[in-house]
C-alpha cells in the first residue's frame, strides 16, 4: 500500500532533495551494510591459509554467476519501471496483476538459473583459465551459491513490487536480517567449522533464503490492497509480454556486462593470482562509495517511473538532476576521506603483503572513478525508470565490449602498462561512456509513458 507520504514525496514534495535522502536512506542503510558484510566475508576468506587461491577463485565466479542472474536484474527493472507507472496514472488493478506476473516469472527463471549454474560452473570456470586450488575454490563457491538463486528471483520480485509503491523500508529491513544472519554464519562456518570457501557459500545461501518468509507473508498474507492470490499467478502473456518487453534490455545489458567482467576476468587473471584477488579487494574497498551511489539510483528510478506516469516529465527530469548532484557530491566527499586509508583498509583483508600493494595502488585509480560512476549511474537509472531500457542496454554495453575492453587488449598488447593498462581502462572508458549518456538523455520523449502502450 503506498502511504499518502510516499506518494506526496514522489509526485509533490517541492524539495526533491528531502525527498531523495529520506526515501534513500533506508536503501543506503542496506547497501552499506551489505558492503560491509562483503568486506567481512573478505576478511574472514583473506585469513584463510590459502586465501590468495580462494580469493582468486571467488573473484573468478562472479562474473559468471551475473551472467546467469541478468534476468533477475531484468524482472526488477521493468517491476519498477511498469507498475510504477501504473500506479502513477492510478491505475491500481493493472499494477497489482504486474506484480503477479513479476512474482510468477521470478519463481520460475530462479529454478532455470539454479539448474544453469551449478551445471555450467565447471567448463566455465576451466575456460576462463582457473587451475588448481583456484578452480576447486570458484567451483565450490559457484555450485553452493547456485542453491539461493529461487529466493534471490523472489526477494527480487517483492523489491521491485515495493519499491513501486514507496516503500523503501521494508525490504531493507528483511535485508539487513540477512546481513546479521550471513556476518554470524561467516564466523561460525570459516572460524569455528573451519569449513572455508564452502562455509562462506553456504551463509550466503542461508542469509538470502531466510528472508523468503517475511516476503512470502507481505506478498500472500497481510491485509492490503496490494496481497497476492495464488489464482493471481497464473500466467496471463498480455501482462507478461510488456514485462518481458521492458526486461529484456536491462536483462541484456547486465549478460552483456557480466560477461564482458569474465573476459576482464581472463586478462586480469593473466597477470597470476595476486592481481586477480587484489582487483577484488579494490573493487569491495570503494563499492563502499559506490553504495549510496545505488541508494540514490533506485529512488531515482521510482520517481522517474511514477512521475511520467502522472504526466509530469518536468519533475522526472528534475529527479535526475538532483540525483546526479547528491551522487557526485557523496563520490568526491567520500573518495577524498577514504584516499589516504587505502593501504590500512587493504591489509585487513588480505594476510598477503603482495596483494596489499597491488590493491593499494587499484584502488587510487577507483576512487576517483567513482564521481564519473556517480553520473553513469544517474543516467541509467533514470532511463530505466522511463522504461528506456534500451538506452541502459546501450550504456552499459559501450563502457565494457566497446570502450574497457578493447583499451585492456590495446594496452597489453602495444603498450608497456603491464597491469597499469587495466587501472587507466576503467578510468578512460567511465569518461567516455559518459559522454555517451548525454548523447542518449537528449534523445529521449520523457512525455511518452508505458501506460498508455507507447514506445519511450
């Protein structure tokens, strides 16, 4: 149910920016914490006596993993992006069958994908070049994690349904029950049980699936204008085929993007092991900047959606502005605090000196990245929540296959970079990928919503 405050602060709040922080600051709460929970898990696995090989193998398997997750990222877009703007044109029914189909499609690819990725792990993993203990800790992690892909489709779902509507809050709160749940299962599995890369699998796998209850409830049980029926699942493809329709760019766009990582994976992992965990330890060291980046993304998101709903691309436009502003804003603030502790942050994640150093110096070039993160974030999130997916699509492709990668390949083949080549790369192609987007934004109808059945 949204709340006349919500709805107040999405469609008539004249300070937007009271607005972004207090619908954000739930988000931002959980972000953090997740980070958070990421840097612990990182520093329970770099005290491992083989953590060098651990890290590296758990590095290897994301990018594989977010390829087959694309079709989560994908379903929580097009929720947000259609029923919030459904629900801004007052069109309550339609938004609450959308979310019916969301749930049903979640269900249904999260047991596709679990199948898909325990499966697919091994050849994977072998083409990307992993041996040894490397391969055998990136199988373990990647098959154990396959288990959480139903509950993370299904979270997934319930998100993007409460989003739409508002509510920032409720997700977050059954999120950060799983981070306390994952933090406690860390250190009893890998400190106590001694169980290693599989404890930290099998935490996360537990963390994830406990919150499936609570969604389960609000979803199915409490009294609202929004509780599902069972009878509410059957698929209707009239519904669904605008959700895929809208889904299916951003699903793209995140295959694209995690399986451009894994070929960055491969180059990385060329330059041996140290490198590979100490490009993980760069990238967990300053998503903690990147955090409220995302917090303010989905707010943006929501309101970009429910507000060309309402006929109000003004106030849409108006959104984006002010998101990009508080973006850059918590990018150059927070890189300038986190810039000197760099070297501290990166010795208590790793018991490997050499490692430390190579995260250490990674991590300059990300940080001040991160403001040009700051505005790629803004201009995809305010393009999803439009329903202009194929524009994130773009974006997002264009920074990794048409800009990142290639300058990798360039620089290690004519250049005498040696790992440098890599840092400048995700440095240059923010830049560029930029400018991109201001090419993209002034393309773009804000007038033309998905109610009314019209293409962005």
């Amino acid at each position: 149910m949204i709340t006349r405050d919500r709805q107040h602060l999405l469609l008539h709040e004249q300070n937007m920016y009271k607005s972004f922080v207090i619908l954000a600051l739930p988000l931002f709460g959980v972000n953090l914490l997740a980070s958070m929970n990421d840097l612990i898990d990182t520093y329970f696995v770099g005290h491992m006596p083989n953590s060098v090989a651990a890290q590296a193998g758990m590095n290897l398997s994301w990018p594989f993993m977010n390829i087959l997750m694309a079709f989560n990222m994908g379903i929580a877009v097009a929720g947000v992006a259609v029923i919030s703007q459904f629900l801004g044109a007052g069109k309550k029914k339609e938004a609450h069958k959308y979310g019916a189909m969301l749930v049903s499609l979640g269900l249904i690819l999260g047991l596709a994908i679990n199948l898909l990725t325990f499966f697919m792990a091994p050849p994977v993993l072998r083409w990307m070049g992993a041996e040894g203990e490397v391969y055998t800790a990136g199988l373990t992690y990647v098959q154990v994690r396959s288990f959480e892909m139903v509950f993370t489709f299904f979270f997934a779902a319930f998100q993007s349904i409460r989003q739409s509507r508002g509510d920032t809050m409720t997700p977050v709160i059954y999120s950060t029950l799983g981070i306390f749940v994952n933090v406690f299962l860390n250190w009893l599995f890998i400190v106590v049980f001694e169980w290693g890369v599989f404890g930290a699998a099998f935490a996360t796998v537990i963390s994830i699936a406990v919150r499936a209850p609570f969604c389960f409830y609000h979803l199915f049980i409490e009294d609202t204008d929004a509780k599902l029926h069972f009878r509410d699942l059957i698929p209707d493809f009239s519904y669904i085929k605008k959700l895929v329709q809208v889904a299916i760019p951003s699903a793209a766009a995140q295959a694209f993007t995690s399986f451009g990582f894994l070929i960055l994976q491969v180059f990385v992992l060329s330059y041996g092991a140290q490198v590979s965990a100490a490009f993980s330890l760069g990238n967990k060291l300053t998503n903690l900047l990147l955090m409220p980046i995302m917090a303010f993304g989905s707010v943006l998101a929501t309101f970009a959606g429910q507000n060309i709903g309402n006929d109000n691309p003004t106030r849409a436009l108006q959104a984006y502005r002010c998101c990009r502003n508080l973006s850059l804003a918590i990018a150059i603030v927070g890189g300038v605090i986190l810039f000197p502790f760099r070297a501290e942050a990166m010795a208590l994640l790793s018991n490997d000196a050499e490692t430390v150093r190579i995260g250490t110096e990674y991590a300059a070039f990300v940080v001040f990245a991160q403001p040009l993160m700051g505005i790629f974030q803004s201009y995809i999130s305010l393009f999803n929540g439009a329903g202009k997916t194929n524009y994130s699509f773009m974006m997002s492709t264009a920074r990794l296959w048409g800009l990142r990668l290639p300058m990798i390949w360039c620089f290690q083949h004519f250049t005498s970079l040696g790992r440098f080549g890599i840092w400048w790369a995700v440095l240059l192609s923010l830049v560029v990928v930029d400018l991109f987007g201001m090419f993209l934004f002034r393309k773009v109808d804000f007038t033309r919503s998905l109610v009314d059945g019209k293409t962005l």
